[in-house]
C-alpha cells in the first residue's frame, strides 16, 4: 500500500505491517484513504483530526452549492391590471435571484371555455419578461390550470 505521513510526504509503497509500525511508532493511525486505487492509498495521521477535516471539506462544498428554488405565482384569466403588474414584479425578482417559477394560470367554471385569455396572458408575460427567462417547460393545460415553468437565462 502507497503510504503518506503527517505531513503529507509520501513514504513510498509499504506492506500493511510496515505501514501499521510506523503508525504506532509515531503514535497516530493508520487511516485508508483510498482502496480503490492501485496500490491503496493509507495515510498516517490522527482520526479525530483526518474526521474534522473530511466534515470541514464537505460542509464547505455544501455552502458552495446553489439550490435552486422554484416558485410558483398563480394567476387567473381575468386578472386586473395592477395585480398583473404585481405578479409581474415578483416573477421578475423570483428570476433575478436565481429561482425557477413555475406560472399557474387558474381557470374556474366556465372560464375553461376560453383558454384563449389564458394563452394571451402567457404572450403578455412573455414580452414584458423578454430576455430574463426561458420556458424549461413550456405551457401545457392540466384540468384546469395552464403550467409553464420558467427558469432564468443563464449569463
């Protein structure tokens, strides 16, 4: 097994006694690191210190990484004009922070008879919005709901 020390230097490719003696000899463990490689790779050094260290990497990359939320806004065919712009300004801000939404358009009774209004809406937010978002999934009728889900263009 390819064996690493404490402070990094490489001691060379060991048998797993030799390997174990130098441990003991220098007071500290004798960790595996990697088994799937040829030779294995072991390293010595304290397990309290080499376990911190493995949970200090591993909450660093989970700080790094980016969730993605996704909103929903629901709207209905008959909405009036300043809700509209209302509704407007939070899917700007929703895309703006990096968020996905997911559009809602809401028809009740009869309203479902005229999926045109609905369709007219979308176009409207389409060219109010134009260049702040692609569809990831482009408008399709549930029922009676009309979903599309937006996602922010990528810079």
């Amino acid at each position: 097994m390819r064996v690493i020390d404490e402070t990094g230097q490489q001691l060379g490719v060991l048998s797993a006694s030799d390997a174990l003696r130098i441990a003991r000899e220098k007071g500290l463990d004798l960790i595996m690191v990697s088994e799937s490689a040829i030779p294995p790779v072991c390293k010595i050094e304290e397990l309290g210190k080499f376990k911190y260290e493995l949970e200090k990497k591993e909450r660093l990359q989970k700080k790094k990484q980016k969730v993605t939320h996704i909103k929903e806004v629901r709207v209905r065919p008959q909405i009036g004009e300043h809700d509209f712009m209302i509704k407007l300004a939070n899917i700007k801000r929703f895309l703006e922070e990096g968020d996905k939404v997911k559009l809602s358009i809401v028809f009740r009774g009869r309203e479902i008879a005229y999926k045109e209004r609905g369709n007219k809406l979308l176009e409207r937010l389409n060219t109010e919005l134009s260049g702040l978002f692609v569809f990831e999934q482009a408008p399709r009728q549930e029922g009676m709901y009309k979903i599309a889900i937006i996602a922010p263009v990528k810079k």
